[in-house]
C-alpha cells in the first residue's frame, strides 16, 4: 500500500504543469483527482518518478455553454457535474454516467478529465462521451488542440495524449431541439466497475423520425466502443422497436469483450445489445419522441 518514492510538484499554472512534463518527459505523470492514479501506484502496478499536481492550478473546474458547445473544464469534479442543473437538464446522459461512478466518496475527488485521460474501457464517461461526439482540448508545449473523442482512445489504458499535454477542456456539442441521452449500466453491486454499460444520444426531425443517433460502449472491448454501423442504421428511421433492436442488435456486434469474473464473452456480449436497447428507449423518451 506504499508507493515507491517520486518528487511531487505543484504548479500554479498550466504553462508551469506543461514545462514540468516536458522536462520530466516519460516520467512523469498529471495527478488530477488521484483515484486511478494513486490506487495503482500504491498497489505498485505501475511506478512514476514525477507527480505533475495539477490540483492548484485555478480556472479548470467549470461547466458552460459557449460557442456553440457545452464546455467542462478537464478538472470538473463528477459531484460538481452531478449536481449541475445545466448537465441534469439539458445533458441527462452525463448525470447518468457520473451518478453510477463508484460513490460518493469518490466522485468528490474524481475529475471528468481524468476518467477519459486514464483510458479504461471500464470507466463510464467514455461511452457517453463517443454518443455525444465530443472532443477534448489537449494543452501542450506548442498550444492547444483538439481531439475528437473517437480518435481519442487508441488502446487499452493509452490514448491520443502526448506525455507532456494536459487534457484542459471536454466539449460536447450543444444540445440541439429534440435531442435526449441516456447511459445505462450493468454492475454487480451499487459502486462497481461496469459488467457492460451503453449510451445513447438521439436527436429527433420534427416529423419524429432519427436524424442523428450515437451510441457507446462501455467494458466490451480493449478501448471504449463507437457503435459507427448502429448510429448509422438509426438515421432516417422511425424509432419504432425493430428498428431499435435492430440497432440494438448491431452494436453487440462491433464488441468485442474478454472473459473475467464479471461475465463470459458471450454474456457480455448479450448484455451490450440489451443495455444498448435501453439507452436508446429511454435517448428517444428524452428526445420527446415517444
Ligand atoms: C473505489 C473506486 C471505484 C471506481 N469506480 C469507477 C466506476 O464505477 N466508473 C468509472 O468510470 N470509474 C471508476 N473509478 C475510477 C475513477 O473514478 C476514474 O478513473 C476517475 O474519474 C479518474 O479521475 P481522477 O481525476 O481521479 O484521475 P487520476 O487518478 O488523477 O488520473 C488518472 C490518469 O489520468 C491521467 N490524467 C488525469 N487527469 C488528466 C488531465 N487533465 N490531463 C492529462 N492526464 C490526466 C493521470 O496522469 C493518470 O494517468 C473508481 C475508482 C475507485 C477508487
């Protein structure tokens, strides 16, 4: 339960954090709410030389609609996004994921930023992320820049963050009229990691049929999944129920789960394409659909 020693920093700013992963380049890590980080350090599954704290660096923690998007900054606590109005109402998918992350205790500490920068198939925001089509800002020695949330996961625990970028911002494009989200999840007890969990994200034409749908996956696969061949099949549909099952039916099919205590492939599997039917009932309710 002891980590092996490191020297921990505590910049002020984010230039400061950027320099100081740069000079320790490859070993050195961005703590931000510490509770993936710091179990696996103290567990010795995995050794820094650096922490890069970037707890003290005012300005990170907000929740905004600007320009077009709903913009979350890379510290916003999960409790702060719990508890926003804005995200209840107009985001529901994202009260959804964060309200079944561990618990309370946690969700104090956690940050948004973090779940995505840890890169864990099993962690929620990701799959409610990639149905939303949002991007992050990635902060570096040459500026800022953007990611999309689907090119963002590049393999189990990695992703498209260079050693010496800070992710600073989330963006997710504005609600639009007759959009509605929704992240189910399938867990053994209240406060574990994912079986398999599914969100969907809906946008409705005024005639009631799909014009946009997005769908993640969460623990079926070595990264988070995009659901590409599901969304699609939505577009142009009534959202009646062969349609929904037929998508349903779809994203089980770009999974891709390994066998642990949590399940067989074969359950997982089942359980993506049912949790995936539900996200999606409960993305249209939302919508106004039905
Ligand atoms: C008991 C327990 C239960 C949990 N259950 C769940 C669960 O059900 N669902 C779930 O999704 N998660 C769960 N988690 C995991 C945890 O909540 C998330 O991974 C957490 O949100 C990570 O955020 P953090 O700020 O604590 O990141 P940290 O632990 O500080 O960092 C995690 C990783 O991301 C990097 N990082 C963090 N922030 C940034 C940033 N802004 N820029 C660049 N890199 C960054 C760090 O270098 C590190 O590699 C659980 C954790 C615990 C302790």
């Amino acid at each position: 339960m002891i980590p092996s020693e490191f020297d921990y920093h505590s910049p002020k700013t984010i230039p400061e954090a950027v320099a100081l992963l740069e000079r320790y380049r490859g070993e050195a890590k961005v703590l931000s709410g510490g509770q993936s980080l710091l179990p696996l350090l103290k567990l010795r599954l995995g050794q820094v030389s650096h922490l890069v704290d970037i707890g003290r660096i005012p300005g990170l923690e907000y929740i905004k609609e600007e320009g077009g998007f709903l913009k979350i900054g890379g510290r916003t606590r999960e409790s702060t996004l719990e508890r926003s109005d804005l995200i209840r109402t107009r985001y529901p998918i994202l009260a959804d994921a964060s309200a079944v992350i561990a618990d309370p205790l946690v969700r104090n500490l956690a940050t948004v930023g973090g779940n995505l920068a840890h890169g864990d198939p099993a962690n929620d925001h990701p799959a409610a992320m990639l149905a939303l089509g949002a991007q992050v800002v990635a902060t570096g020695p040459k500026g800022a820049r953007t990611i999309p949330v689907d090119r963002f996961f590049t393999g189990l625990f990695t992703t498209a963050l260079a050693p010496e970028e800070i992710l600073t911002e989330i963006q997710v494009p504005v609600a639009p009229p007759r959009s509605g989200g929704a992240y189910v999840k399938l867990e053994r007890k209240v406060g574990d990691f994912a079986t398999a969990a599914a969100g969907a994200h809906i946008v409705l034409r005024a005639d009631g049929t799909i014009d946009r749908a997005g769908i993640g996956l969460t623990a079926v696969g070595p990264t988070p999944i995009k659901a590409t061949e599901a969304g699609g099949y939505l577009e142009g549909k009534k959202p009646d129920e062969a349609a929904l099952a037929e998508a349903s039916r779809l994203a089980a099919r770009a999974t891709s789960p390994t066998a642990d205590r949590r399940g067989s492939v074969e359950y997982k599997r089942e359980m993506a394409r049912v949790l995936a039917g539900r996200a999606l009932r409960r993305a249209i309710q939302r919508a106004g659909g039905r």
